[in-house]
C-alpha cells in the first residue's frame, strides 16, 4: 500500500514538473532590467509605452515589439524598428546592452538613425548571442567598417544592411565567416561594385541577393551581374536602381546556373540586350521588370531561350510588346499591367494555354470582353480591372472551371447578373465587380451556389431583396463590400448566415433600422465595419460582448442620437479608427476613449457634443494621430496640462465655442501636420513655437481673436501649404524671411497688417490664392507678380494700394478671380487679361483641395497626409453680395471686381472676350468711351456692374444674347438713345439698373424715346452733351453760384446792422483774430536780423 503511494507521489510530482516546464509565468528579471536601460536610447514613446517599470506591466513578455518563449520566458525576439525619436540626433550604438538575451534570435534595428557602434562596443559583442538567426540593420547610416564587426556572428541566417552608408568596392570576403547566411540585403546604398574572387568558396549558403543603388544615384547592372557570377548557390537576386549600359558579354553569366529569380526594379536597360545577356540562366524561373525604364522594342524571340521561364512581371514598363510573346507556351503567370497592350496582343494570349495567373489591368482595353480568355483553362487568377471594356462577360466564361480570381472593377460591362456565366464559376473565391452597371440584387441570391466563395465586392442597383426568399447562401464570405444606390430596405438576410467575416463594407446603401450589433456578435473575427451614408437610426448601443478585433468602424453620415455610450471604450478596446461623424450625438465626450490604447483615428465632428476634451482621454489616447472634434458645441481650454497626445499628426476643432490661448502643450507634437482651429473665441498671440513644429502643412485658424503679429518662427515652415488666418486681428508687417517655397494657399485677409505690398511677393512657384483683402497694405502691385505662376485667386480689396495695374498680371495665366477693388489704383485697364485662364477653354475647373467632407472615414486617409487639408474658401463680391466659394463650385467661379478706384480710358474691346468670367465689376471709377460690343460674348457672366463712370453712347442691343446675366447696372453714367429691348434677361432689369443716364430712354425708365431713339429732350442740349461729355450747364452754373454767393454776403451783413449784440461780438472777434495774427507773423515768420531795431 505504501508502496503504490510512493509511486503515485513520484508521478503527480514528476506531471507537475512537466507541467511547469510547459508554462511561463513572464520574463526574467534580469531581462526585463535589460529592456528598462535599452528604453532610455529607443525612446519613442508612440512605440515602447508598456517599456515602463510599473507593475502593472510587470511581464516584459507582453511588452511591444518583444517575444519570449513560451517555455522558458526567454525573450527570443525584439522588434526596435524605428522607434528612435525622429527629432533625435545620429547616434552611436553599445551592443553590449544586448547580451543579457541569450536566446535572442532576431533583432530588429532598422530606422533609427544609428551611425555606428561605440568604441569597443561594436557588433561584435553580439557573437555571445549564439542563437541570432536575423539580424535588421537597414536605414540607418553604417559605413563599410560594420563589416569589420560582423565575422563573429556565425549564427545569422538574414543579414539586411540596406539603405545605409555603403559606397565604393565592398569585398564579399568581409563576410566569410557567415557560412549559415542564406539572404544578405545590401540595396539602397552607394556601392559601385561587390568584389567577389573568382572560384569563391564562401557564403556556400547565400540563396538571396538584394543589391542595388538609389534612384538618385543608380550602380552599373552589367558590373554587378559580372562579380557575382562566383555565387554558385544564389537562387534569388534582386537588382534595384540598376542601369544595364549594354549587353553584358562574361563568361563568369554561365555560372549563374542555378539562379530561380531575377527581380529587376527601377532600372534603366535596353530589354533586347538584357535578354540575350541572360539567356545562359538556364534555370531561370522568374523574370520581373517591373517599373523599368527600357529601350527598344520587346520581340517575342527575345524569350526564345528561357525555356523554363514560369512567371514573367512587365508592369509598368510602356514598351512595345511584339504577339510573338504568346509563343511562350509553357508560361504560368502574366503580369502586364499598367501598359498600352495592343488588341492584337490582347487576342493571341489565348495560345498561352498553360497560363493560370493573368493581369492586364489599366491597359485602356476596349470593346467587347475578349472571348479567347475562355481558352484559357487552367486560368485561377484574371485581372482586367480599369480598363473601357463595354457590354456584357462572354458564357464562354463559364469554361473556367478553375478561376478562383476575377477583378472586372473600373469597366463599362452591363448584365444582369441573374443570366451571367459568374454564376457557374463554382471554384470563383474572389469576385471584384465594383465600378461597372450590372444589375446585382441585395439578396446576392444568384450567388447563393458558389460555395468557395470569401470576397466579393459589387454595387446595388436600387433591388430589393425578396420578402419571400427563405434559400440559404452555400458561402461563408471573409470580406463584403456593397455599394450603390439602395432604396431603404432592411439588411440584406444572408449576412445572417455569415459567420466569417473580416471585413464588411455596407456603406452607401441607404439602409435603414437600428445598429446591426447582431453583426459583430456573430463574426468574432470582424476588423472592419463601414456603415457610412446610411439612415440608420436610434441610440447607439453596444454589444453583449467585448469586440476586442474590431479595428475599424465607420457609422458616419446616419441619424444616430443620444449619448456615446460611457462604456464605448471599454467594449471596443481594440479599434485603431472610429469615425462617429454627421450624425445627432449630444452630450459630452466619453472619457472611456482613452481604453482604447491603440486608436490612431477619431471623427466626431458634427455633432451637437457639449463640455470640454476629457483630460482622461488627452493622457490615455497617446497612439492618436488624427482628432477631428469638429463643428460641435465643445467649450472650456482645449487641453490641460495634463497632455499626452504627442503622436498627432492632424487636430480639428473648427467650429466650436473653445477659448484662451493655443494651449503650449501642443507643441510636443512634433509630427503634426494640420492645425485646424477656425471659428472658435481663442485669444491671445500666436504661438512662437509653431514654427519649430516642421511637419505643420496647414495652419486654419481663421473667425478667432487672435491678435499680434505673425511670429519670424514661421520662416522655418518649409512644409507648410496652406496659411489661414483671416478675420482676427493680426497687425504689424509681414516677416521679411517669410518665403516659404511649397506655400499653396494664404488667407489673411480682415485683419491690421500693414506694410508695402511689394515686399510681401516673393516668387512661389506653388501658390494658387492670395487673399490679402481688408488690411492696411500700401505701396504698388509689384512688376514681378509674374513670379507666382500658378496663381488662381488674388485677393487684395479693401486695402490703400496705389499705381496702376501691370501689364505682368497678364502673365498669371491660372488666374480665376481678382479682387482689387477698393483701393486707390489708377490708369488703365491691361487689355492682355484675354491671354488668362479667364478666356475660353484655357483651363478645366479642377478643385484644389480634397473634399473632406466627404470622406468617408478617417482611416482612408491617403498615406503621409496627402493630401492633407480641408475644403479652400474664398470670398468674393458679385450680383451686390458677398459670398463664400468652395469646393467644385470655386473651380467654376471667374470673375474680376476693378470696382471703387480710380481707373481712366477706355473699356478694352478684348475684355469682352473673357469668355469664362461670370462677375465684372468697373463700377465707381472714371472710365470713358462707349460699352464695348464685344461684351456679348460674355455667355456665361451673371453680373455686369459699370454704373458709376463715365460711359458715354448707347448700351449695346447686342447683350440681349446674354441669357445668364442676373444683375445688370450701368446706373449714373453718360449714356444716351433707347434702352435694349426687354426680352430674356432685360425683361428682368428694373429702373435702378438705369438711373442717372438723363439722355436714356425707354422701359423701365418713365422717359419715352422719339423715332430716332432719343430722349425727348431737346436735341440741342443733347447734343452739347455729346460734344461736352458733361452733364453740367456751365451758364446755368455760373449764375446760380454768383447769386448763392451774394445773397450769403447780404444775410451776414443784415444780420450785423440789426442785432447789436452780434456787431459787437464779430468786431471783437475779428480784433482778437488780427492780434494773434500779428504776433504769429512776428514770432514765427520776422528774419531775426529785425530783432535788434526792436530791442
């Protein structure tokens, strides 16, 4: 009994060995310490924010960018890319803060600005670490001395040092001792050319070659491919930034016979040659030009050698293809993509029977879909998407059995897809259909047999889903995206039975009820949900259960109301990007945000949200790149102190009730790209420290109080693109330094700032809107205004500018809109205004900036910001109001306003061939001459003001044409005979349009014409008008001033003789003024030679 006892302790002790071997209770302290000191040199916050030693986050294991070993707690893996501060200095490396990890296998180390190891520190201490397998050193600056400190690491496998220091002749030798290395990248640097002996004997395992320059600086191709003929074992090379001179004639290319792979990338070569040099690769598998710059013509028999040739990669390349290419019978994989294919080419690929992969995307393909596809049996991948095909897919289609792939996206195809040969296709997996005119029901019931199926992506043509449909689909789709026009309807029913997804896109479809929690619940493994532009309803609740994959979801442009669910942040803890945007939210911003550790996006704008910015969510929310908070009702400080939003790389809080100053902690936010800040009650100065934030490419804070003078820092913005701060009260001059070269846009109009105007253009090549109206500018507009080449919008009313217009603005020729009115400009106006974009078919309206409003998410943004800012506005005065202009609408906006200055001569006949003006405003200035005729070719003008000059003859009956004309004013000039008949627009013109003309006649004034057209006032006296461009009476003139004159003189002197008082008090009066001039004469104006006579 004993016994059996003794032998079943030494068994449960024996399991729970086991078992404890099995599992890891965390990371080795002395690991963990390790990590702590190697915080203190990869100190990005964004990245390394759980480096911290804070039991709470005890277990480095769980630590980003570092993986241990499930047995042993060893750390086997760190990733330190790129978490160096970007706004750190170059540094230099101590490896030995490495050692500690004796498991360690792969160390990443890219992107950090490393230029070297320290002193007796180098590399070399990482041959203690005998399991380092991969070993990341790209980006950084590493000269040819790393490859002194490399010998010891026998161990490694991968070695990349692309994209470092790297230049001259570099001796393969460096590496011998690496005889386990089977990939070594060395691309992106300045070598000229790899060493390698004849009959080498090293790096026996080296099967990967990345080697190459830069696209500034390219390496001789034909030299690489020479040295490296001694790699026997290389089976993958890839050459970037290469530049083939010619053919490539060495013996050392027939050694190459094992290479697979041939990647050429960005290279320059005469494709004909190259091809005849590597003919001798006899195992050559696949051949990729993509992107390359190639001369000559590309000929069928070029390929004649390459008789295992499987995959061939011509993208991008824009060379002509010869059909003698489809002789390449034994081909499996095609990928023209991105070329100008001939149709003859585009039918003889059906002889490629063996094809099974096939892209000839963006190719400008048109006509019918080619029926020879359906040649092509063995065929699992066809990509024809972005090109003009028409009609409908060929049955024939149905023959490809295999097809797992088809993308048709970006055609003009038409069909029903009820009667399609997509509905046969039962090995389809893949089914992209977007952007064309097939009539795809809701229910996809036509698609329920295709039980392969994971993707599909189609538009809804206004088809409802049938009430009585009960079949169920046979797939379980991983990705959905459906678009179009839906008529209301509910969510369709087979999302009911998916319980697969990743992905679903249901935006645009005008799908009504509440939020489809249903959805996420019964697909755990749901990232994307885009519900956008739908009219989905009622209060926004959360699921039963914690969604910890969802990463992105979208419900913007909907009818939700009520409060953000509190716990938000708590069952969604795993979204990078929620856009709550357009829809009917109240109450305050949940402070739970700040649970969702990894956020990077957040758009709640347009809401009715009151309170301020939780400062929860300010420090919790440190993985934020982008915050819009946009037109709500938020109040208070926009943030405290207490600030840890250092990643964000665009803030919008337009159009709110915040006040104070721009809080100072912004400035830690070294990565910011668009400060929007507009419509607000914020005072105070604008911040110096604005300008040490380099990455700033919009600055929009217009509609503030916002006072002082723009800070000299600004200078430093040599990104920035776009400057906005119109109507505050910034004063004072412009800064001197002040010539940023990529500046698109400045609006600083409404505001104090003075200066000469001439010492504010610079030459920007870029800028299209100046807007500098409303100030307190002097001086002349410049000669050199030509140096703003793609100016659109110039903006310079209400200001104190002097001179004439020159004759240089004629050489804008993207110019739109001009505004000079209000200012005191003289001389004439430059007839050479018709060799502008403000002439006929000059420049198609294009809008300048992207529409942000409608985006549909936050996470769609394009890469880097590009491009960043929101919607331009510009004002401008016409039809007697001011209006702003934005978007499409401003592309299509021309107009000149010369209005309120003091212009002369005569209206050039060539401004009436300024064919796409839809204002022109002279009015209030001193212009002579008749109304040019040509004024009738202004088709699209909507406003016509030349009232207040002096305009003489009749009004041209030939603008009757002018069929969108809505304000027409010639009011209080000279003009004379009968006004134009009222038809069309005319008919609309009332007497206001005409008053002060005494010589015209006519409806709608009261004055009648005779048979000749005139008023029926005397001829003479209109005639003395016409000869006397006056409408004053000198005679009647002279007599009316002498008797107004005299009877003033008598009154004065009646009224002295009757009143004593009066006479007396006008003789004292003109005593005191006699006695003061006297000494004034005296003390002012005697020489003082006269001073002594008096003393």
């Amino acid at each position: 009994m004993c016994g059996s006892k003794r032998v079943w302790m030494s068994e449960l002790i024996f399991i729970l060995l086991v078992v404890k071997g099995w599992w890891s209770e965390g990371c080795l302290e002395q690991e963990r310490s390790a990590l702590l000191q190697l915080r203190h040199f990869f100190n990005d916050d964004k990245h390394l924010h759980y480096w911290v030693d804070d039991e709470n986050y005890s277990d480095c294991c769980q630590w980003e960018g570092v993986e241990c070993n499930n047995t042993n707690g060893r750390v086997i893996k760190l990733d330190l890319r790129d978490t160096r501060n970007r706004e750190s200095a170059k540094w230099h490396l101590n490896a030995s803060l490495f050692t500690p990890f004796q498991q360690l296998e792969s160390l990443d180390l890219s992107w950090n600005n490393i230029a070297g190891c320290v002193e007796n520190e180098g590399l070399e201490r990482l041959s203690r670490l005998n399991t380092l397998k991969f070993l990341f050193l790209d980006h950084n600056y590493f000269n040819n001395n790393i490859f002194l400190s490399l010998g010891g690491l026998s161990s490694l496998r991968i070695l990349s040092l692309a994209g470092n220091g790297l230049n001259g002749s570099i001796d393969i030798k460096g590496l011998d001792s690496l005889s386990k290395l089977e990939e070594l990248d060395m691309s992106f640097n300045a070598i000229d050319n790899l060493v390698v002996p004849k009959d080498y004997r090293g790096l026996r395992k080296l099967n990967t070659l990345y080697f190459g320059g830069r696209a500034t600086a390219m390496i001789d191709g034909s030299k690489v491919l020479q040295s490296i003929g001694s790699l026997p074992s290389l089976k993958t090379l890839y050459l970037l930034f290469t530049n083939f001179k010619g053919t490539i004639v060495s013996q050392e290319l027939h050694n190459f016979t094992n290479l697979e792979e041939l990647i050429l990338v960005e290279s320059d070569l005469h494709v004909s040659q190259l091809l005849q040099s590597i003919a001798s690769f006899s195992s050559l598998k696949y051949l990729s030009m993509r992107g390359c710059v190639l001369k000559g013509a590309l000929h069928g028999q070029d390929f004649h050698e390459f008789k295992n040739l499987e995959h061939l990669v011509m993208d991008r390349m824009l060379v002509e293809v010869d059909t003698r290419l489809c002789e390449l019978v034994h081909l499996q994989e095609l990928y023209i993509r991105d070329n100008d294919l001939r149709d003859s080419l585009l039918w003889c690929l059906a002889n490629m029977t063996s094809l099974q992969v096939l892209n000839v995307a963006s190719n400008q393909l048109t006509g019918n879909f080619p029926p020879g596809f359906c040649e092509l049996v063995l065929l699992r991948e066809l990509y024809i998407d972005n090109n003009d095909l028409r009609g409908s897919l060929p049955l024939c289609l149905a023959n490809l059995t295999s097809l797992r792939v088809l993308d048709v996206s970006y055609n003009q195809l038409t069909e029903n897809i009820s009667s399609s040969p997509l509905m046969h296709l039962t090995s389809i997996e893949e089914l992209i259909l977007s952007n064309n005119h097939f009539q795809i029901p809701i229910s996809l019931e036509p698609l329920f047999n295709l039980s392969k199926l994971k993707t599909f992506n189609g538009e809804i043509y206004a088809e409802t889903e049938s009430h009585y449909n009960s079949l169920t689909p046979k797939f379980q789709l991983t990705s959905i995206s459906l678009s179009g026009y839906g008529d209301g309807g509910t969510f369709p029913k087979f999302l009911y039975h998916q319980h697969d997804l990743n992905n679903a896109d249901l935006s645009h479809l005008n799908l009504s009820g509440e939020f489809p929690n249903w959805l996420p619940e019964n697909n755990t493994d749901l990232k994307t949900l885009l519900l956008a532009n739908n009219s989905l309803f009622g209060s926004f609740r959360m699921p039963i259960h914690c969604l910890q994959k969802l990463a992105t979801l979208d419900v913007s442009n909907n009818f939700f109301l009520g409060h953000i669910p509190v716990e938000i942040g708590t069952y969604l803890p795993g979204l990078m990007h929620l856009n709550l945007s357009r829809n009917a939210f109240n109450g305050s911003i949940p402070s739970s945000f700040s649970d969702m550790k990894m956020l990077k996006s957040l758009d709640i704008s347009y809401n009715q949200l009151t309170g301020a910015i939780p400062e929860r969510m300010a420090m919790g929310c440190f993985s934020l790149e982008i915050l819009a908070l946009s037109n709500n009702t938020l109040q208070g400080h926009i943030f405290s102190e207490k600030f840890n939003l250092t990643n964000l790389k665009r803030l919008q809080l337009d159009g709110n009730k915040f006040i104070g100053e721009i809080p100072e902690s912004l400035s830690k936010c070294y990565l910011l790209g668009g400060l929007y800040l507009s419509d607000n009650h914020l005072s105070g100065k604008i911040p110096r420290w604005l300008g040490s934030l380099l990455a700033l490419q919009d600055i929009i804070m217009p509609n503030n109080n916002l006072e002082g003078p723009i800070p000299n820092e600004f200078c430093q913005l040599d990104c920035l693109k776009v400057l906005d701060l119109s109507n505050n009260s910034i004063f004072g001059t412009l800064p001197s330094c002040l010539s940023l070269g990529s500046i698109e846009q400045v609006h600083l109009s409404k505001n104090k700032i003075e200066g000469q105007l001439e010492s504010i253009i610079h030459y920007y090549p870029y800028l299209v809107t100046l807007d500098l109206s409303y100030n307190r500018l002097h001086g002349s507009i410049p000669n050199w205004i030509d140096r703003l080449p793609q100016l659109s919008y110039l903006l310079l009313a209400n200001n104190y500018i002097e001179g004439e217009i020159p004759v240089q603005l004629c050489q804008l020729k993207e110019v739109r809109l001009i505004d000079l009115s209000h200012n005191n400009l003289s001389g004439h106006i430059p007839p050479c205004l018709v060799n502008t974009a403000l002439s006929e078919g000059y420049y198609d309206a294009v809008a300048p900036t992207w529409d942000h409003a409608s985006a549909p998410a936050l996470s769609y943004f394009p890469p880097n910001g590009s491009p960043m800012g929101k919607e331009e506005t510009v004002q401008f005065t016409t039809k007697n109001m001011s209006y702003y202009y934005r978007g499409r609408i401003l592309t299509s906006m021309s107009g000149i306003d010369l209005s309120c200055n003091k212009l002369t001569g005569e209206i050039p006949t060539q401004i009436g061939y300024l064919t796409r003006i839809r204002a022109l405003n002279l009015s209030h200035n001193n212009l002579t001459g008749t109304i040019p005729t040509t004024f009738s070719n202004l088709k699209q003008i909507e406003s016509l003001d030349l009232s207040y000059n002096l305009l003489r003859g009749k009004i041209p009956p030939q603008l009757i044409v002018l069929n969108t004309l809505a304000v027409f004013r010639v009011a209080y000039n000279n003009l004379s005979g009968k006004i134009p008949d009222r038809v069309a627009q005319f008919s609309t013109f009332e007497e206001d349009s005409y008053e002060g003309n005494p010589f015209l006649c006519g409806l709608p004034l009261s004055k009648s014409c005779d048979d000749n057209g005139l008023t029926t006032v005397t001829t003479e006296a209109y005639t003395e008008n016409e000869e006397g461009d006056s409408l004053i009476d000198m005679d009647s003139f002279l007599i009316t001033f002498t008797v107004s004159y005299g009877i003033v003189i008598i009154g004065i002197i009646g009224v002295l003789y009757i009143n004593p008082y009066w006479r007396r008090r006008w003789f004292y009066l003109v005593e005191v003024c006699m006695t003061s001039c006297y000494y004034f004469v005296a003390d002012n104006l005697t020489p003082r030679r006269f001073y002594r006579g008096w003393m």
